[in-house]
C-alpha cells in the first residue's frame, strides 16, 4: 500500500463520518486576480463570504508584499484579524474536505511550480468531488475551476497542506480542537480587535465553558476596555468552572481592587497565593501590593481570612 | 476589634496597586505544556516503548521522571514534532510502525538527555 504523496484517499470521507462524497459551496464570491495578486484576491473571497464588503484592492495594501511580488501567509492571517476575523489554519486534507462539507471555503496554499522553481499560489477551495475525482477552486482568473485530486494534492502537498479559513468570531471549525480555537481567537486579543475577541472568547466558552484561557481571555478583554465589572463577572464563572486557578484568583484581586473593593481583594489575592503554582511569585507580588494599599504589613496572617 | 479594622478600611484612601495580570497568552502556553507533557507520558506508557527504552538500559520510570523536570518549551516542541509524524499524528494508541517507533524512541532519549542525536532537540546548558 503506498503512502506517498500521490495518495488522495485522504480527499475521501471515511464513511462513518457522514460526510457527503461531493459538495459544493455556492455561496462565496469571485473577484479575478491582477498580476501575482492572488493573496488579496483569495483573501477577499473569504472575507466576502464571511459578510464583509471588501475588495482586492482594499486588502493590496495590507497583504501584498511588491519586493517579493506576492503575500506571505502571516500578512494574510493579521489581514483578517484586522477585519476581525479568526484566521483559523488547517493543515491536512482530512480537514479541507470536512470544512468545505460545513460549508466553509478555505483558502489553500499551493505550489503550481517545482520544488526548485516554486511557484506559490493561494486559491480559495469551495468543493470537492471524490468520487469524480476533483477540486473546485476559485483559482486565478478562473472561477469554479476544477483541479484532479492527484494534482492538487501534489501543489497542495508542498505547503505542507496550509489552508486558512476566515470566519466570523461566533462560528467554530468542524474541525477545531478547544485548544487551536482558543489560540486563534488570542490572535483577534493579541491584534487588538476587542470586540471580535470578546465574541470569539464567549463562542469558545459556550461550546468548552471550562476553558481556562477563554475565561482569562474575555475577562482580559474586558480589562483592557475598562469594563471591571464585566471583568469581574467573566472571572467569577470562570473560577465557578475551576476552583483551582491561581490565575483567576489574581487577576479577580487585581479587578476588585480597581473597584475599590479592597477587602474582596485582600480575600482573592490571599487564595491565588494559597493556590500557588508555577506563576506564584506573580501572585505575592499582587497580594503584596493590595497589603500595602490597605496599609498592611506584608506578613502571613494580619487579619483572619475576611469572608467576602 | 475585628469590625474596628474593617472600618479603618474601609475609610483609607484606596492607593492604586500595581500589581500585575496574568496575560491570556500564559494560560494557553501552560495549556499547551500540560498537553505535551500528557503525549510523552502516554507514549512512554506504552509497551513497545517501555520495551525499546530498557534495551536501550533506560528505566521507563526514570524517563517518567524526566518528564517531570522538562521545561514548557520543551516539552512542547516534543509533542510538535510527535504530531508531525505521518501516522501517530496526536492519537498515541496508533500501531507504530518500526521507523516511527525508533524515531519516537530516540526523540525520547534525546529530549531526556539520555542522547545527543537530533540538532533540533535543543540541550540545556
């Protein structure tokens, strides 16, 4: 049984999957591409049928690199967080086929070179046959183009099989792991985009409420905005979620404090430094902070533990 | 007593604390960590691996050990490079082909510090 790279059973479900043998999205439009413009050109597909109003021309600026004539992926992944956003990577034909089957075009990276002459392409997958044995792209100037299987794999191959998806904040992957969905929606906080980040925390945690990231996250978000009240709600769920966490405990004491609850404060940095863990000299540095704002000496036991 | 203390509290003029946040990013970093760490555990749970390690005069609860002191980033890039192999991909209780089993081996023996084999398996000093 050969396992080499022309193998496009990969491209087939597994028949307990329920997937369909063929699909085919309809819904996501075509913009042809100028000379070596096809990262904006694929990005504006995406972003289109994710419902914004975008053109090539609107993302050349920010995906196009003229010295190197096309669009390296990390400019394309900031591009759609811009726009907030998720750019949610893949990277195996088994995920393709599932996300094209859930109705989620895909933006692929192909090489449509050699291995010594690359030729980098990104084209927008929107269906698959493999029973018929083909790809449909939106690829070039060409909507709707079909590409055999066996070829696609090959320039597809090359990447390493990177394809992105950009979807709106309250939508998960069928393929998304808690863990690789939470990250991509770090990357809308990390980008700045509150609001998109706010979304994609509350998606994540209405499908993994005991996720402790999400929880850190939204409350973080809130942080930043100046909204301590919502901060301090996503924190109290998330300790509800996992009463272990040192870093909830932390970041609530840093929240109460900024409120001016100085007492709840003193409580919460007391049971982050009691919960201690890798982050615990964090901790003390908090509780020492809040003991000297209450004018405490910072020493073990001053007060008995206040209840709250 | 206890209720004079509170209200002198409660009166203090509240001075801003400085006191830090832990970022979103740290949590997913540990999260990330704890994941890698239950892979290797996984694979070193295994027989074939268990039996591979002690030809290669390695006691597997040893090894465990190990396991236990390596660093985030390490442990990390281990189970990247575990997740990267055609057939285990993240699903330890895969069959091993005999290549992939070596090459799980010695990746284990080499983060462990047991072996120097692989460039990309980075020593501490």
């Amino acid at each position: 049984m050969c396992s080499c790279a022309g193998n496009i059973s990969r491209y087939r479900p597994e028949p307990l999957n329920g997937l369909p043998l063929r699909h085919t999205l309809d819904d996501v439009p075509f913009f042809p591409q100028a000379d070596y413009q096809c990262g904006p050109a694929a990005l504006a597909m995406t972003l289109a049928w994710s419902g914004l109003a975008v053109t090539p021309e609107t993302l050349t600026a920010s995906v196009y690199t003229p010295a190197i004539k096309g669009s390296i992926q990390p400019a394309m992944i900031g591009a759609a967080r811009r726009f907030g956003r998720i750019a949610y990577i893949i990277s195996a034909p088994e995920e393709l086929i599932a996300e094209i089957a859930a109705g989620r075009p895909v933006i692929v990276l192909q090489n449509l070179g050699l291995s010594w002459y690359p030729v980098w392409h990104y084209a927008v997958a929107i269906g698959y046959d493999s029973k018929a044995g083909y790809m449909l792209l939106h690829s070039g100037k060409i909507p709707r183009k079909r590409m055999p299987l066996k070829l696609f794999n090959r320039t597809w191959a090359r990447s390493d099989y990177w394809g992105m998806m950009t979807i709106p904040p309250n939508m998960i992957p069928a393929t998304a792991t808690e863990a690789d969905f939470v990250e991509s929606v770090f990357g809308l906080e990390q980008a700045g985009r509150r609001q998109a980040a706010l979304e994609g925390y509350q998606t994540a945690l209405t499908r993994w409420p005991a996720n402790l990231a999400a929880g850190i996250g939204l409350a973080n978000v809130y942080y930043a905005m100046g909204n301590l009240p919502a901060a301090e709600h996503a924190l109290r769920e998330t300790i509800r979620h996992i009463p272990e966490s040192g870093a909830a405990y932390n970041n609530l004491a840093q929240v109460l404090w900024e409120q001016g609850r100085g007492p709840e404060a003193l409580n919460a940095a007391r049971t982050a430094v009691r919960l201690g863990g890798g982050r615990i000299d964090l901790y003390q540095e908090t509780l020492t902070e809040i003991q000297k704002g209450l004018g405490l000496q910072p020493s073990e036991g001053n007060l008995p533990a206040l209840d709250e | 007593m206890f209720m004079a203390i509170l209200m002198v509290l409660i009166c203090m003029p509240w001075q801003s604390a400085m006191a830090a946040m832990v970022g979103t990013e740290v949590v997913i970093d540990s999260a990330r960590a704890e994941q890698a760490r239950a892979v290797i555990s996984k694979l070193l749970a295994r027989e074939d691996i268990q039996r591979a390690l002690i030809a290669q005069g390695i006691d597997p609860l040893e090894a465990q050990a190990r396991v236990d002191s390596l660093s985030d980033r390490e442990a990390i890039r281990f189970a990247e490079k575990v997740e990267q192999l055609p057939a285990a991909g993240s699903s330890v209780a895969w069959v091993l082909g005999l290549a992939v089993l070596v090459f799980l081996v010695l990746l284990i023996t080499d983060i462990l510090g047991y072996t120097d084999i692989f460039p990309f398996v980075k020593k501490k000093a």
